[in-house]
C-alpha cells in the first residue's frame, strides 16, 4: 500500500490532470452520455437516504465481531475482533461511490449483478437498490461480517440480494458456474496483484458486450497499478475510465479503437 503521502500526491496529479467531467474533449459518445447522465447525475435517490442511515447507525456500533482477513486492505486494524463501527469507517466505500454504483446499475439495467467482498453491505445495498427485482450476488469470506451484513439487507427490506460465504479462491468458480456471463461486477476485496487478475481472468472468459467490471482501489498500491494495467491491455477490453479511486472496464464491440479516460470525480 502506498504511503498517505504518496497516495495524496496521486491524487493531486489526477485532479490536476483528468478530463473535467463536463464533457468537453470526450469524443467518444457513450463515454460522453456516461458523463453527464450517470456521472454527474445530481438527481437525489430516496435510497441514498435510507442507506446513508444505516451507514451511520453501523459507525455509532461499538458491537465487537470476529473478522477473518481474507484479503489485503486491512492493514488499519490487525485484531481478528474489531467493532463494527470500525469496519463501517474502513472497509465501506464512501457514500459518493455508493451512490455511482446505483446509477450505473439503474442506467445500465444489467441482468444481474455480482459484487467480490460484502464487508457489512453498505455497497451491495447501492447496487440492489437501483432495481429491486434484479439478482445480486455478493460474496464475503469473514462468517461474522457476511452475518451483520444479511441483517443490514433485512433492515432495508432488500430482498434480490444472495450473500454467499466463503474465500473468492473456492466461491467465485462455483458462482461464475451458476451465472454464466456476468454483466456487471465490483470487485471490492483482496487488493493484491496476482489475485485482482486471477478475478479478472476468471471474469473475462465469460463477459458479454454488455457487461460492465468496475475495480475498485486501482491507484492503492503499487501493485494495484500493475493489475489495473494489465487489465486496460487485454484484448477483450475496448474501453477503460478511471476515476481515481475506481476503474471500470468495457468490452463494447463497436468501439472499435481501444479507448482509454481519466476523468475527475
Ligand atoms: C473493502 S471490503 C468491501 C467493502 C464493501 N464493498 C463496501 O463498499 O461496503 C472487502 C471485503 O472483502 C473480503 N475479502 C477480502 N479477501 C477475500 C477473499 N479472498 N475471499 C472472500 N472475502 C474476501 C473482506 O473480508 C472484506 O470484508
């Protein structure tokens, strides 16, 4: 993992350097519409309410739960016990990601969606909530953390949402076996190099034209930089926009140059 400073002076440059997010010099018309229509969708979700509580609601618990690390990422608490308000702080992606997550799952209206590393839900609740009758699969490796979760789905009244227990290694064979081609993944856990692309490999062998593969924490390491690299290159990928803090991959067809956009976020 990279230094904080390290980390801040990467995201400086990225700031100073990616596309403004208005538009402007996207030449590509699908990437354009994702700006303005998904992007910078400023239309405000009563999901986003709903989830922002409970979100808060988990920071205020000092419950302790047994977390079995699985993955790289962290690194901010060593102890197998930690509250979960800690997890809530660390491990959930912020409420800005959370909530491109369900506009992209509500724009793109994907046939179901699979998300790599649950933690307590808080991202898994974004992408079920865009559309309620669509299948989410998420998997979690720590039993104690997947639990807390399935309560946080049964609080929001989530019921699309199959939360499967395990490690990656053994649950996403057996997952990829009952899907068939994926049309929209997050993969949020277990930010190492060979294990991001061992994911990617599993995924690519079975995409379609549609579907959308969005990593998260490309820029964490340097590590994650060389996985994410590899991925923009594969020739099954026709498009690639970093955001930064994400990265989403493309496989559309009739792009027929491979295109590649940072843009700000
Ligand atoms: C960053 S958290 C996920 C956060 C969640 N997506 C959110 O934004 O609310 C990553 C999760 O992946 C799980 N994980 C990491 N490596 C794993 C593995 N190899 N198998 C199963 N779960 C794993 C961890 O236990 C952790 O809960």
């Amino acid at each position: 993992m990279y230094t904080p400073f390290t980390l801040a002076s990467k995201y400086v440059h990225y700031y100073l350097t990616a596309g403004n997010g208005k538009g402007h010099g996207i030449h590509s018309p699908f990437v354009f519409d994702f700006v303005v229509h998904v992007l910078n969708d400023r239309r405000n979700f009563y999901a986003y309410t709903e989830i922002e509580l409970l979100r808060n609601k988990l920071l205020r618990n000092t419950e302790e739960i047994e977390v079995e690390d699985l993955g790289a990422g962290s690194l901010s608490s060593p102890h197998r016990k930690r509250a979960i308000g800690s997890i809530a702080r660390h491990a959930a992606k912020p409420g800005k990601y959370g909530k491109l997550l369900f506009r992209m799952v509500e724009r793109y209206e994907p046939k179901n969606v699979l998300e790599l590393g649950t933690s307590l839900g808080i991202s898994t609740c974004y992408l079920a909530s865009a559309h309620k009758q669509m299948p989410v699969l998420t998997l979690e490796g720590a039993p104690a953390v997947a639990a807390q979760a399935l309560r946080n789905f049964e609080d929001l009244g989530l019921k699309n949402i199959r939360l499967i227990t395990g490690n990656f290694d053994t649950t996403l064979p057996k997952v990829l076996e009952v899907v068939g081609s994926p049309d929209f993944v997050f993969i949020d856990g277990n930010h190492r190099k060979q294990t991001t692309l061992n994911y990617f490999h599993q995924l690519v062998q079975r995409v379609n034209h549609r579907s959308i593969l969005i990593f998260d924490d490309i820029h964490w390491s340097r590590e994650m930089e060389e996985a994410w690299e590899e991925i923009r290159k594969h020739p099954s990928v026709t498009l690639t926009i970093d955001l930064f803090f994400i990265g989403i991959v493309f496989f559309k067809p009739e792009i027929r140059q491979v295109q590649h956009f940072t843009i700000r976020f």
